[in-house]
C-alpha cells in the first residue's frame, strides 16, 4: 500500500513539474540562472550523490551565475520524458539509459548489444576512450542533446518473482520488463522470454501486481527500487553491461563561455569520478541487504547458453551499421586485453 502511494505521489509530482517546466523554462532566482538536472534514482543512490557533487562544484566556481537544482526519483518524468525536456531545453540535463538513447540515435545500439564486454575492467577502459564514446556521444547533437559523461550501471541479471532463471529454457513463457530499446526486445526473444517495455517507475508495481514475471537489472533495483520484496531470485547471466549517461542541452552547453565550459567539464568528469567510486560500495551493500532482509536468492548460472542464444545480435548490428564496425573492434581489443578471468 505504501508503495502505490508512494507512486500515486511521484505521478503528481511529476504532473506538477511538468506543468511548472513549462512556463518558467530558463527562469532565474536572484539574477541566477536556475539548472536542472533530473533523473530516476533514490537520493540514496551513487548517480544521487555524484550529481549533488556536481551541484556543489558548479556553484562553488558559478555560484554567482547558476543555481543548480537536482531532481531525483523521476520527479521531472520518466527517463523519456525527461529526454524530451532535455531536448527543447525545457531542462538542462537528464540521467538516461543508453538502451533508451537507441531509440534518438542509432549509434547507441552498439553499447546495448548483450555480451559485448567481456569484463568489467573492459567495460571501463573502453568507456573511458573517447575515440570509442566520442562518435556516439556526439551523434545526437541535431536531436538537441549531447552526452557529457558516462555512468557506471554494472552489471544487468534477470531477477523473477517465482521461478529461478538457470538457463535460457527457464524464461520461456515469463514476461520481463525490459527497457525501452528494440536491441533489448530482440534479446528476450532470443533467449526465449516475452520482452515487456516499460518505465522504470512502473515496474514495482507491475512485478506486485504479476503483469510481468521479472525484470532485468543490477543488484540496486532490488534493495533501492524495492523489486527485493517481490522478487525473490537474482540470476547473474550478466548479458548486458549497459552505462547510464548523462546529456545535456545542445543549446545551453553551445552558450557557455570559454571559460564556464571548461568548468562545466571538470564537472561532469567530477560526476563520473565520484559516480564510480559509490557504486561497487553500493552493490556490496545492496546483495548483503537483499539477501538478509529480503530474502533474495542469488544464483550463478553458466552464462555460455545465454551468450550463444544472443551472439546473432553481434553480427546483425555490424551488418545493419558497418559504420561501428571499427569502433567495436576497438572494444574487442579491450576484450582480449582484459578478459573476463582478469577481475
């Protein structure tokens, strides 16, 4: 019951902001120009507390200037809307799922392809290249958004409701929530399961309700997100390693003197720096949590049939969009750099 208030809350405050955004886009309070930043996370979470580091650093150089505002828990809309505000400038920056960003720019199917980095240390060093994220980032400027950083989202495993994900053959017949992205729809169907897209703020409620048999995501939906008390198996299948980025508006950023630019991306290395050093703390806590309070089971599955069920995806993206054939060839070097048994 708390949960549907809590969600019947976050609706109308999302309905209020939105209505409040759009008669005082590029409002100022005292001369200062306000800078809001949304996103979908729990004041509790790393991608929180790094934006707050953000906030602070801003001000204390621009104080004079700016006011950041940070929005957390969807308060300004579901990841996609908040895009769309993100575009028309209506707000300067939002938080967004690379798997969402697919959908404005076909460059980020790349980063949403299931088992594409072989490790973590992989997964960061390629992401850490700008000759990699550099193409992608910039590909959605004519959209009227821009990536400044990325942010670390770990490691992305089905959890289910009632019935533990072993193999690929156990999602048969399970509807999953996944994200809003074409490439994460055809993974499920490839290992067997009924993809089911859909907001990250309505899926509690879906899992509470059975609409959907599980979801797929790191180890802090359950404990942050409360997909814990529902779901009681966590399968580490490990399919995707997808970052959370963090865009900009074209137009204000293009608006930045000199100066306050090069502020701004100290900044926004600031986020990624202080994003990273509070998520392996925060999935520690968050397991350790689950699995005592919660009662979380977590499971450790061969991960070869799930990889093989999804390496057609590998061959059909390069052959839809030869044009990231280089830049995924990057990340392979990466891959063979720092294999999996290197953690």
């Amino acid at each position: 019951m708390k949960k549907n208030i809590r969600a019947l809350a976050l609706a109308l405050a999302s309905a209020m902001a939105m209505v409040l955004l759009a008669g005082c886009a590029g409002s100022q309070t005292d001369g200062r120009m306000i800078i809001r930043i949304g996103h979908n996370q729990s004041t509790n979470h790393p991608t929180h507390i790094a934006l707050v580091a953000f906030e602070e650093f801003i001000e204390s150089k621009l104080g004079d200037k700016y006011d950041v505002e940070v929005f957390p828990s969807e308060l300004l809309g579901s990841q996609n809307e908040m895009v769309q505000l993100t575009q028309t400038g209506a707000i300067n920056f939002c938080v967004a799922s690379n798997s969402l960003l697919e959908t404005f720019s076909d460059n980020y199917t790349l980063f949403n392809l299931p088992y594409l980095f072989d490790s973590s240390t992989a997964y960061h060093a390629a992401m850490d290249d700008e000759s990699i994220t550099g193409p992608i980032f910039e590909s959605t400027k004519q959209a009227g958004f821009e990536a400044v950083t990325w942010l670390d989202a770990g490691t992305r495993n089905f959890y289910t409701v009632d019935k533990p994900i072993e193999t690929p053959a156990d999602l048969k017949g399970l509807k999953i929530r996944v994200q809003q992205s074409p490439t994460n729809v055809e993974m499920m169907s490839l290992l067997g399961g009924s993809a089911t897209p859909m907001g990250f703020g309505d899926v509690y409620t879906a899992l509470q309700s059975k609409i959907i048999d599980g979801a797929e995501n790191n180890e802090l939906a359950l404990t942050d997100n409360g997909h814990g008390d529902v779901c009681k198996y966590y399968s580490y299948d490990m399919h995707q390693m997808i970052p959370d980025i963090l865009i900009g508006n074209t137009a204000f950023l293009d608006g930045l003197s000199e100066e306050e630019r090069a502020i701004f991306d100290e900044g926004f290395e600031l986020v990624n720096q202080v994003q990273r050093e509070e998520w392996g703390q925060a999935v520690e806590e968050a397991k350790d949590r689950a699995q005592n309070e919660q009662g979380v089971q977590f499971l450790y599955p061969d991960t070869a049939p799930f990889q093989e069920a999804c390496a057609p995806m590998h061959q059909e993206m390069l052959a839809a969009h030869p044009d990231l054939q280089p830049i995924y060839d990057a990340i392979q070097a990466y891959n063979e750099q720092y294999p999996s048994d290197a953690e």
